[in-house]
C-alpha cells in the first residue's frame, strides 16, 4: 500500500444509532474517543511513504460530526504531515443536520474539508421518529441554510422505500431539497438488515415496509424529477450538478487504488483487499504495523471481473467492454457475449462500440443483470 490517491477514514460513534442501520457504529462510547483516534494517527503515519499525491479524503462513520474538534484538529495536522496533500480535490465529511453549528462549520473548512455530506433521509417529523433519527424538519432546513454559508458543495442523502412514506411525503421532500443550495443528491433504497431494530419491528408488525411495485415507482419518477432540476444521475443512487460528481465515490467504482483507515475499513492496491479488525477492542490494542489488524484478500480473475461488472454497471455511462472480457476464459467469454446480447434484446443494457451500460430499465434491476451476466 504505497501508491494510492484516495483515503477513507472511518469514525465509528455515533449519539444514537438509527434503526435502519448496518454499519460499523457504536453509541455512548465517548470514553473511547481519544483512544480511537490515537490508533487512526498511528494507522496513518505507517503510510507516510506513500508516492502519489492524495486526490479525496472522506470522513464517513458512524457520525463523523461528533468527531471532537479538537482531536479532528489533529487529524488534520498529521494528514498534512504525513501525506502530500498539494493536489487535493475532495476532502468530505458526513454529517448529522443535529450536529451542525457555526464552531464546527468554521473548523471544518479551516482543516481543508470543502464537502459536506448531510444525512437528511426524509422531510417529515413523523416518520424520522420512526426510523430513529434524531434531527428533526426543522434540523435540517437549519443546518442547510447555516452550511451554505461555508461551503458550496454540500450533499444530501435520501432514503427510499421508509415505511408510512406517502407520495406526497416523499414529494415534498424532493421539492424541497432541489431548492436548497445543494451541488449532489444522493437517493438510497432502503435495505432491511438482520440484527437491526427495524428488521425487529417489521418482524413483529408494528411497522410495514413499502412494496416493491411503490417503491419502483417513486425511483422512476424521482430519476425524472431531478434531472429536470439539474441533477443528473451519474450512477444508480446518485444525481449531481454538472461537475459536482462525488470524486471519492467515482475513485471506489473505477476500482483505483485507495487507503481505508479505522475499524472495519477497507483498502485495495489495484490487486489485493485488506479490511480492518472489526472488533473495537481489538482495533485498540493493535501493534505498530495496521496491517497485523487487516484480513488480505488476493483477488482472482474472476473475482475482478465480477467486482468490475456491478460496479462499472452501477455508473450511467457504463465500463469498458474489452476490460470486463480481459478477465475471462474464451469459452467464458462467449457465453458472456450472448448474453449481453439477449439482455440488449429485453431492454435492459445498451451498447455503444465498446461500450456497455444499463438502460433505465436495466438500473432498476442491475443485481439480476449482473447475476444474469456471470
């Protein structure tokens, strides 16, 4: 690992945890800030000799607008310090409207962060509380208007597919949301994950997801209304102004090398995988070298052909066909011929010279064209 552009740093705490929520996060562990974010500067100096320039550094978590200012400070001092930041483009970090003041803004963009990813979710009180969130309506509009103050190139995420959301509900909220001063809006279906309390109220019917039929629908339409406002959908969950592209994303689905630091983050050299200990406790007591902490995976040609298939088909503009058939066997790359070709025939992929990608169609159901296509 000496050769990346790209950095992810994970921050794993949070003040409550949503109940939608997968990730690698924990609540009410405060005592442990300090301690966590002495490891992430000792993670980071063990790659100081690093030979490219940093491109994006992206601060996700967790809840990485709890991260104390003054160890953030930090951060930031030894980022500098150990790597060549000179040619940065992107440095992001996530956010809870709740969180948001005037202090941290100004901190923020003193360190070099220059974007702002805001976990809005929906516009509606009512169904935040059902879903554990702790902002509120007038949280975020707040936070909106006070963060464009300081920076002009804020995020959004929204979440499609939350139960009792209508479609006025979720109208509103895009109406909303295209108005605000916001370069990039990103819109998650909503997943429903074992171990998480919304998997246990759905279990025991006190809360009922949409079907899919309504949720198809409101994607379709939401695609069309926000690229009428000038956000333009660059891959399946993504929609930006013309130039305001996630960069960090787009480095992680072009498959360019980059540098996970903190617990449960992931790394790749263009060959190999390595993720972290997943294990808090763990992740504190590791030795000098981060890497005693990681699993390493070499990556099989198929393997690579998979990883590159979903995530070239995730981008509107597709991947490169000659790269995906570089990765197989001959008489694998028949059968992967025919059946692009029958995919093109039901409307679900398009192809343009060397060039593949998925059809409107096809972006809805981009996990079983892929199954289809390997």
């Amino acid at each position: 690992m000496n050769n990346f552009e790209h950095i992810y740093i994970h921050w794993p705490f949070c003040n409550s945890k949503c109940y939608y929520c997968d990730f690698l996060s924990f609540c009410n562990k405060t005592n442990q800030d300090k301690e966590y974010h002495d490891v992430l500067c000792s993670q980071l100096k063990y790659f100081k000799d690093n030979k490219s320039k940093i491109k994006t550094i992206y601060i996700g978590g967790g809840t990485p607008s709890i991260y104390p200012l003054d160890l953030l400070k930090e951060l930031f001092e030894n980022l500098n310090k150990n790597f060549d930041l000179s040619d940065v483009k992107e440095i992001t970090i996530e956010a809870n409207p709740a969180d948001i003041t005037k202090d941290k803004l100004e901190a923020w963009k003193s360190f070099g962060i220059n974007r702002l990813s805001m976990g809005i979710q929906i516009l509606s009180d009512e169904i935040l509380a059902k879903i554990g969130r702790r902002q509120t309506t007038a949280d975020a509009i707040g936070a909106i208007n006070l963060a464009e103050k300081y920076f002009d190139n804020i995020s959004v995420d929204l979440i499609l597919g939350l139960p009792d959301v209508t479609d006025e509900i979720w109208q509103n909220s895009l109406k909303t949301v295209v108005s605000w001063p916001v370069k990039h809006i990103s819109v998650y279906i909503l997943t429903l994950y074992n171990k998480t309390k919304l998997y246990d109220l759905v279990k025991r019917n006190e809360i009922s997801l949409q079907k899919d039929d309504t949720i198809i629908s409101h994607y379709i339409k939401t695609v069309e209304f926000l690229e009428k406002n000038d956000f333009m959908q660059y891959e399946i969950s993504n929609f930006s102004k013309v130039g305001f592209e996630s960069i960090h994303n787009m480095a992680y689905w072009d498959r360019k090398p980059y540098l996970g630091l903190g617990l449960g983050a992931s790394s790749f050299d263009g060959t190999a995988r390595y993720i972290n200990e997943t294990n808090l406790n763990k992740f504190l007591n590791i030795n000098l070298n981060p890497l005693n902490c990681a699993q390493k995976e070499i990556l099989t040609d198929r393997q690579v052909f998979i990883e590159k298939l979903m995530l070239d088909l995730r981008k509107k503009n597709g991947g490169d066909l000659h790269s995906m058939l570089y990765f197989l066997k001959s008489a694998d790359k028949i059968k992967f011929l025919n059946s692009i070709e029958e995919l093109k025939k039901q409307g679900l992929i398009l192809q343009i010279g060397g060039k593949v990608s998925l059809t409107q169609k096809g972006l809805l159901l981009e996990n079983e064209v892929v199954l289809k296509l390997i």
